[in-house]
C-alpha cells in the first residue's frame, strides 16, 4: 500500500497526463494509454477514476479550477485593465484545451452538468470581479454587463476552437472586442 | 407521373419542412417524418435524396443560398453601414437554425465539406463585399479585415447557439462588437 503522498502524486500525475492527451484532442485515447503514460498500472488509475467519464470530469474541474485561481490571483494587480484584458486573452488562447477536454467527456459518456459546471461556475463569478475591477478604475465601459462580456468569451473561445484561426488573426479578433470595450474618449458620443 | 413544375413544388416542400423541423433541433426525425408533414409519399422523398444526410445537405446548401442572396441584396443599400451590421446581426440571429442543421447533418453520417462548404464560402464572400463597401463609407475602422470580422460573426453565432442567449444579451454582446468595429471619432487615438 503507497503512503498517502506516493497515492496524491499518482492522482496528481493520472490527471496531468490525461489533461495533456484529451486536450490535444486524443479523445479516443484509453485510459490504459493514460495509465501506460503516467507509468502506473490500470488499478492504480481505476482505483482514483472508475471510469474514463469520471477521469475526464476530474481533468476538466481541475482545469477550470486553476483558472479561477489564475483569474483571482489577477485581482491583486496594479492595472485593472491590463488584469482583465489579459486574462480574456489567457481564456481565449486557452480555449482548445478546455473544449477538447469537455468534448471528450460528453463523448464518454459523462456529462457537465455536474461538478464541471460548479467549477465553470466559479471561474464565471471570478471573471465578473476582473471585469467590475476594471470597470471602477475606466478600462472598461460601464454600460456593459457580464452576460454579454461572458458571451463574447464563449464566442471567441469557440471560434478559436472551431475555426483553428491562426494566432494573428486571433489577436486581430481581440483587438475589436477590447476597442469595444474600451470606454469611448470623453467628450466622444457612444457609437454601435 | 406528375408535372414537372408539381416535381419542383414536392421538391421544395420537403425542404421547406426539413428545414423546419431539424433547424429546430429535431436532429433524430426521420426522414418519413419529413414525408409525412410535407404531406407528399417516402418515395417522393427518396426519389429526390436517397438519404437523410442528402437531405440535409440540400436543406444547408439552400439555406446558404438565401443567406447568400439577402447578402447581395444588401449591396444596393443607401446605407452600407446599416446593410453591413444589419446583415451582421440577422446572421447572428439565424445561427442556432443554421447550426441545427449541420449537426444533423454531421449525425446523419453526412459531411458538411462539399456543396455546403462551397455554398457557406460563397456567403463568406458577400459578407467581404457588404464589409468592402461599409469600410468604404467610413462606416467601419479600415484596419480590420475579413478574416478576424468572420470570426467574431462565427464566435457571435456560436455563443447564441450554444449558451442560448436571450434576444437582450445577445443584442448588447452584438452593441459592443459594432462599437468596436466603428472607426473611433476623428481626432481620437485607436484604442484597444
């Protein structure tokens, strides 16, 4: 029997693995080539994942989950702005991962409803305090509110994902949602 | 053997309800369901697509088209402004039908690379004329380009399919895209 640690570094070592391999869009890969990857045995993988839906649920809560500490540990930031922007960015550039992920979960037969959808949750409220921060300090309009700001996220996470847009076009997409963010000079009328 | 013209009518009638029926969502309908609604035999429908992915591809095409057509009618505006975003928002409007439709076609075993993937980049190209001539009216920034304005129109469409939006999200999402695309008030330095 591992002690305790050897067992939470195995999880630790599963779940990296797994989140490497179904984010690169393997999702017909096993969870015996997860467990052959990671260098531990099949019951070692079964053990913490009874089944490969369940492995994915654990991938991609843990993913959301280090996001929203990514977005909360951007509320310390000097510039609000550049913590908010930023962080779109970081979402956007991240998005194939995320949706790979999830893809390969739905297509396992699991659902993110659950757990997965707390944790989505989560990183959503964290985003609202980015966007609420910077929005105090001028970055960004007033006038806007986080359904819309979070829809744009998601459109720009899927066309990313599904357009396999290259990296400039990407950032020249951005650029037209932060300009339309961006508070209009004062005394400028509001356009749109 | 019926006329001809009653041939082009049946024809028109089974896409007319296909449409219908899978732009709603109803991916699992078959296609005697189709035959059924439209009122006419399986056999007329089999004779015109012997499959219910040739269904579907033809129900996409022709939806394609039509878009396609609206587009080009919109070059003759008075306002190329107003044709460029107005067509931009009824696009984003559309999309959850239009998605419907590819699923269901992706489910039926079909492929949307063919007749569809010619017709989609024949609307793509209108799309690029209505833009051309809004750039030229000084009604949208000159420094965008087709590529990253379709994909904020793709990430748009997706985000109201998928996160079913309603109208006054979308409509304020689509309020800061056009503020973004507005080439900023003369004398005013280009943010974002």
């Amino acid at each position: 029997m591992p002690q305790r640690s050897d067992a939470r570094a195995n999880r630790e070592r599963i779940l990296d693995v797994a989140e490497d391999v179904f984010g690169q869009g393997g999702k017909s890969a096993s969870t015996e080539d997860v467990a052959r990857l990671a260098g531990v045995g099949i019951a070692t993988v079964f053990r913490n994942f009874p089944t490969k839906a369940a492995l994915l649920e654990a991938v991609l809560v843990r993913h959301f989950d280090r996001l929203r500490a990514e977005a909360e540990a951007r509320l310390g930031d000097q510039d609000p702005g550049e913590a908010f922007f930023g962080f779109f960015r970081h979402l956007v550039a991240d998005a194939k991962t995320k949706i790979a992920i999830a893809e390969a979960l739905l297509e396992a037969g699991g659902t993110d409803d659950g757990e997965a959808a707390e944790a989505s949750q989560a990183l959503r409220r964290a985003v609202g305090e980015l966007l609420h921060r910077a929005q105090k300090a001028g970055a960004v309009r007033n006038d806007v509110e986080l359904p819309e700001v979070y829809a744009l996220l998601v459109g720009a996470s899927r066309a990313v994902a599904r357009a396999s847009l290259d990296d400039q076009v990407r950032s020249r997409m951005l650029t037209i949602v932060f300009a339309g963010l961006t508070p209009p000079p004062s005394g400028a009328r509001r356009t749109g």
